[in-house]
C-alpha cells in the first residue's frame, strides 16, 4: 500500500548530505512498512536493524565502530547508497544519541530509525534528542486519499488533484460510499489491508480490537502505581471527553487538575491523542495567540474510535454516527497532519476558537492559517445547520473567507458570498459579507488545493 510520505523519503535520500531522519508515530502505524516499502521502489539496498533483535556494542560517538559491527551481522560493506534504518530504536536508547555523530562524523551515509513511546525513553535517560541534528518525519494513520489508493482508486485521485472543484463533487457517489467504509476501518494499516483483503469492512474490528489491546499493555511503561488505574480510566473516557473542551473534574471526578492533565499527556505523548488548542485567530501566526490552558481533543484514529464507541457499521450508513464527533474526528487528524504544504515534516497541530462567555456563547470547530490569512472551519453532517458562532467570528475578526465541510450533495452553491445586516444572536450587531466555501468531508484533504485555485 503506498504512503503519500514515500516522497518525502525521497526528498530525503536524494540529498547530498542528509541528517539522520526519525520516523515519529504511535505503534503500529506503519513507520517500519513505509521503509521497506520505499527502499522496494526506488531499488535502495537496506540494511534493516531490529533493536530488539540486534544489539549494538560500540560506544554512541563511535560511528565506525557501529557502522563495523552493522556490516558484520548482514554480512555485506555499507556504502552511500545504501540505507541503515534502526528499527524499534526505542529498545537501544544510546543509538539515538549516536545519531547526532553520525550526522557529524558520517554525513555520507544515510540513516533512518524509528519507534514509539520515544519521550518516555528520553525522560528515562540522561540524554537529550540530538536537536539539530536530526530530521524527522511524523507519521499519520493512512488518510483517505491513500484509502482510496489502496482500493486502486489512483485514476480517481489524480482527477482530483488535477481539478477538485470540478471533481470532488462530480464523482460524489463513489467517494461517499468509500468515505463511509474509511471512517469505519480507518486508516491503520493492518485494518485497511484486511479490509482490502477480505472485501469487508468487519473484518478490520478484530485488529483494532488487538491494536487497543496494544496500547492499553504499553501503559505500564508510561506510569506505575495508582496512577495506571487512573490512566485506565480516563482512557476508558475517551470517547465522552472528544471535541469538547476539556473539563479535568469530569473526567476523573475528585482527582486534581493537575494529575488529570499529566494523565492526558501521558495518552498525547504516546501520540493516541491530538490536543486542539483554543486560538484567538485575531492575526498570525496563528500558534502565538494559542491558549494552553483552554484546549479540546481528538483520538488518533476515526476507525478505531469507532470500535472505541462499539459504533455499527449500520450507523456510519445510516448518517447518524456521522454527525458530531466522527465528523470532527475524521477532519481534525487529516488537518493535523495533511494541512501542512509538507507533508509529516512538521509537528502536527490543531487549533479551534472559542467564546464561552454566558453572554455571547460560541465555538469554531477548527481555525487555521493560509498564508497570511486566517479561515475558519465548521463541520457538519447534513447541508442544513445554522451558522451563528461562524458569522459572529467571521463579522467580528473582518475575514473574508471560511470553510464548511459537510455530506451534503451539491450542484450548486459549493462557493458562496454570506451577508449579515443585523447579526443580534450573540447580543451584537453586525453588518458585513464573506465568502464561504462549501465542501464534502472527504474533501478535506484536498483543501489545499481548493484553497489555491
């Protein structure tokens, strides 16, 4: 199955001197597959080192020691064309650190490692991430573009990508059908592949079922104590605390503030959760004016949450689970990290707005940056839903263009222009017009380019 980060990969690879690249991603994810498969495509020789299974010796500022005892467990001579990808790395802490020497001592050679809980084997060591020194790569769940390739809809996607205001609707029967099997399988490997195998969508619920199994048994390696039971859960919180800002005395009710929060970051560290921080989107860049204090969150995956809510296949056709979270849910992780004109090379990053004064109560989905620009983003399941808290911020920040992703079909009135002459519903009146740009939730992903035409 292709990944849409191979071309990073190559970027990468076909630089003259590469900094060592860390692959960054929650278990399972398939930071190992995409490796393996690049190197099959671009015919790269690998030199693939299991941390589990090989142990390296050499002190972490010898690169030729390391480099010697590699070719001698593969039995081959490494060269620049070659690639040396530490797998699992997270299980030989000290070849992190050897990672910023041989970016200093060996900038010839090209090196990629991976793995997960990483922070948590930092936090364990005396050593810092060689900052500087090293490139990363943050790897998502298989968005649906690449759903759809799996599927061996490249015909449809290149369509897309050449032409998505003609197309994203053109083709909206097709695409609808394959986004309602996306939100229910998502976008783990090992679940769309079963999916693509077995032509069913219930055939994906047995490996979520071991992928949570997965996670909830790393939890031992992020706390000890009582502080596992609660960890526990809130994670079986989960799916009540999605979307909403986060309320610590609901979650864990009599538990401190500040226990909860550093139970929640344990889950955003292991990367099963994405924080979503309010932003007062008055001008950019947008990450200044963020509000740590004030922030909501999304799981790291739609199909497995879907499994988390024990959520029927039947629901996702019906319309009816599409409403509310899934809806955000499926927007807000292809946003994290889809949004960003390179792809997985930046850390991803969410933001929302809210007002939650009794007076002039209102709330924005999502708010993001184009440019110079600030737009934001309302989701809804259904073309009908009013639009109160997006005109007042629209009017009261003097933007000029918005989004709005819904499942509705459209011939029509996919772009429009918004007028206000009397906006009283947040006890203010306004007079202004903006444009509002109307498209399908699948279509999320192809924002970028909507946006530039």
């Amino acid at each position: 199955m292709y990944r849409l980060a191979e071309k990073n990969l190559d970027k990468w690879f076909q630089k003259k001197k590469s900094k060592p690249l860390l692959i960054r991603g929650a278990r399972q994810i398939g930071k190992t597959y995409l490796v393996r498969s690049f190197c099959k495509t671009e015919g790269i020789d690998l030199f693939e080192v299991n941390c589990e299974k090989i142990k390296i010796r050499s002190s972490p500022t010898d690169v030729t020691g390391i480099v010697s005892e590699i070719e001698i467990a593969i039995n081959k001579k490494i060269t620049n064309k070659h690639l040396i990808f530490f797998d699992e790395i997270q299980d030989a802490p000290d070849l992190i650190q050897s990672l910023r020497y041989f970016y200093e001592d060996r900038p010839d050679l090209k090196v990629i490692a991976s793995g997960s809980l990483l922070e948590f084997v930092l936090k364990s060591h005396d050593f810092s991430m060689p900052v500087g020194r090293v490139e990363y790569l943050y790897l998502s769940p298989m968005t649906f573009q690449e759903f759809l390739l799996a599927n061996e809809k490249k015909i449809l996607v290149d369509a897309i990508n050449k032409n998505p205001e003609q197309n994203i609707y053109k083709y909206y029967k097709e695409l609808s059908r394959l986004f309602k099997d996306y939100l229910f399988v998502g976008g783990m490997p090992e679940a769309v592949q079963e999916y693509i195998e077995s032509k069913s969508v219930l055939a994906a619920r047995d490996v979520h079922k071991s992928i949570m199994k997965t996670y909830i048994d790393d939890f031992p390696k992020y706390c000890k104590g009582n502080r596992l039971e609660k960890l526990s859960r809130l994670f079986e919180a989960v799916p009540k605390l999605l979307g909403k800002k986060i309320k610590f005395s609901e979650l864990l009710p009599g538990e401190r503030s500040e226990v909860t929060r550093e139970l929640i970051m344990l889950l955003v560290k292991a990367r099963l959760l994405h924080i979503c921080f309010h932003t007062n989107g008055n001008g950019t860049p947008i990450r200044a004016q963020k509000d740590e204090k004030v922030f909501k969150l999304y799981f790291l995956d739609v199909g497995l949450l879907c499994y988390l809510m024990r959520a029927d296949y039947d629901d996702i056709l019906s319309g009816s689970l599409i409403d509310g979270i899934i809806s955000e849910e499926f927007i807000g992780t292809h946003l994290a990290y889809t949004w960003q004109d390179v792809y997985g090379t930046e850390e991803p990053e969410l933001y929302y707005w809210l007002n939650d004064k009794k007076s002039a109560s209102a709330e924005l989905d999502f708010v993001i940056q184009k440019g110079t620009a600030i737009i934001p983003i309302e989701v809804k399941s259904g073309q009908s839903g009013k639009m109160k808290s997006l005109i007042y911020f629209m009017l009261t920040h003097k933007l000029k263009r918005a989004i709005r992703f819904d499942l509705a079909e459209r011939d029509e009135d996919r772009i429009r222009e918004v007028r206000s002459d009397k906006m009283t519903t947040l006890n203010d009146s306004f007079v202004g017009k903006f444009e509002l740009i109307n498209l399908p939730l699948y279509a999320v992903e192809f924002l970028n380019l909507v946006l530039h035409k």
